[in-house]
C-alpha cells in the first residue's frame, strides 16, 4: 500500500491540441507504466498533484495508489519523471512507473550537508558538487535524504561517495568516485600561503657562531 492515494482519469486523445484542452481544465498528460504491460495514457489535476508532493515528506518519491479508471485504479506507483516548463517550472507530464513493493527500484534522494566544515572556519569556502544520491531500495524504505556530516572537512578535502553511510538495505549506485563536497581555497587565501611558502624557502641560512677568541 502507498503512502497516499491521487485520483487521475483516462485519456485517449494525443496531440498538441489535446493537451490543450486539458491545459483549459487544470489537467495534465501523464502515462502510467511498468510491471510488463503498454503504458496507459491518463489526465491529472495537476495543482492537486503539486500540492501532493509539497505536503508529502518523500516528495517526489512518494509511493501512490491511484484511482479512476479501471486499467490503472489500484495500482501503487511513484512519479519516476516529471516534465517541467523551463521558465515557471510547472508540470507539464509525468511518468508514473508501477512498483512492487517487494522489489528494489532505482531512485533518487538528496543529499542533505550538515555542520560547518574546519576548513570553512579557517577561512575556506564549502562547494557542494553533488546534490542527489542514486540508490537502490524497497518502494517503502526510499530515505527523504542523506545527511552528511562536514564538520571534518579541511581546507582543500574532498568528500567522494564512498565515504558516505547509508541505511541497511540501501544499495548505492552513484560512482563511488563522485565527490560530493569540497572546501576550496580562496585565491587571497592561497596565495597568501605561497608567499609564505616561497619568503621561508628564499630565506639565507642563519650564520654559524663566531668562536670566541681566547686569551
């Protein structure tokens, strides 16, 4: 069973002219498919939908149940793409794919940094270079994110994927060689070093002592 269940209707007219007319209802396309059979065109409140997602802690990894027409009432899915207009950023389509919720899907979840690294005290500025973890794990068991301590980063580490701890059951796909975040060097900051660096390598070696002369 899903975390939520959504209404959604049937659809059998294509077309930018179709879409349209759903646009004048408050309605998007989507098609719902997975578990072996043709996808099914369907139509979708799309403010309901978006407030669905806003309300619920997984987001976009919600786990549906949807009603309506009988091809897809019943069936438990998640919104695996969704298609947004490039200036305001509403929904435009979505993909829902059918789950089993006991089989693992791929998904992904974000990823959450904590603390504040010693580098960034030191002067440092933290760049997070990756925003979303690929995993795999049962459709009930999908984290809303990973948080990630920085706390111990320094000044020019890196944190890769590989250093990251996730729950039991959760298999990572991310290559494990991403770097998730770094603290990097300001340029005053760096080059204040080497000029240190460089005044204490071109510094003259210190004179032996005179020996006393004896009387």
């Amino acid at each position: 069973m899903g975390d939520v269940q959504f209404a959604v209707e049937g659809r059998e007219a294509t077309g930018k002219g179709a879409n349209r007319r759903l646009r004048q209802r408050g309605l998007v396309p989507g098609v719902v498919y997975g578990g072996g059979r043709a996808a099914t065109p369907i139509a979708f409140d799309v403010a309901k939908f978006e407030r669905l997602l806003a309300t619920s802690h997984s987001g976009h990894n919600t786990i549906i149940d949807l009603s309506g027409p009988a091809a897809v009432s019943g069936k438990t899915v998640i919104a695996k793409e969704l298609q947004r207009e490039a200036v305001r950023g509403r929904i435009t389509h979505v993909d829902f794919y059918e789950v089993d919720l006991t089989t693992k899907i791929d998904v992904e979840i974000p990823i959450h940094l904590v603390g504040t690294p010693v580098g960034v005290v030191n002067g440092g500025v933290l760049d997070q270079q990756l925003r979303e973890l690929e995993i795999m794990c049962l459709p009930n068991a999908i984290p809303d994110s990973i948080e990630v301590d920085v706390s111990a980063l320094d000044l020019g580490s890196n944190l890769h994927v590989s250093d990251l701890v996730v729950p039991d059951g959760i298999d990572v796909m991310s290559e494990a060689e991403l770097t998730v975040a770094t603290v990097l060097i300001p340029r005053g900051l760096r080059d204040e070093a080497t000029a240190a660096q460089e005044a204490a390598a071109g510094a003259p070696a210190a004179a032996p002592a005179k020996a006393e002369k004896s009387e």
